[in-house]
C-alpha cells in the first residue's frame, strides 16, 4: 500500500448504538482510500473478534489492513478458547508499540 500507515485501537462495543460501529466505518474509510489499518480490539472490543457479525472487519483485511486482538483482554473475559473470527489475529500489546512507533498517520484510541 502507497498510503500512509495508521493505528486504531477499540476498547468500545462495537455494536448496540447508533455511534458504536462509527470508529470501524473510519477505519474502512482510511482504507479504502489507500491507506494500511491496524485496528487493535482491546478490552470491550474484543467481542467484535468473536463475532462473524461485523462486515468492516472482514473490509479492513479484504483491502489489506489487519485487525489485531489483545491476548490479555481475551484471556481476562474468559474468550481465549473462543472461536475467533477469522479475520483476526491474536497480538500481545508490546506488539502494538512498534507499529505506533511507525505509524505516520492517525494513532488513535476509542
């Protein structure tokens, strides 16, 4: 990807209120233009990892981003046995720290 590169972390529901998904659509918009996502689930938002219900996940990692998922925040609600959804990968937050780090577009946290 030609784009710039940014990081985008949920600790939110993804699902439930009007602006729930809000912070998903952004990500598949930077994407879409040409720009590499990372969306990290963490706390609260590593239920969208278990749910086959979320299209932008899939989107994101159709157009070349990756949807990364907290091990500890999976382990800590009882989700790390969970089927996860296969456009998810299971990532430590040290791992989160040189993609930050290299990011020179929008870091942001939900």
């Amino acid at each position: 990807m030609a784009g710039r590169s940014h990081v985008l972390v949920e600790s939110q529901v993804v699902w439930g209120t009007p602006e729930a998904g809000e912070f998903l659509r952004e990500a598949v918009s930077l994407a879409e233009s040409g720009d590499r996502v990372i969306l990290y689930l963490v706390e609260e938002g590593v239920f969208a990892a278990v749910s086959d219900g979320i299209p932008e996940l899939a989107r994101l990692v159709e157009l070349g981003s990756e949807v990364w998922v907290d091990r500890f925040s999976l382990g800590h609600r009882a989700l790390a046995a969970t089927r996860l959804s296969p456009f998810v990968r299971v990532k430590a937050a040290e791992e989160l720290d040189s993609v930050v780090r290299e990011a020179d577009g929008r870091v942001a946290i939900h």
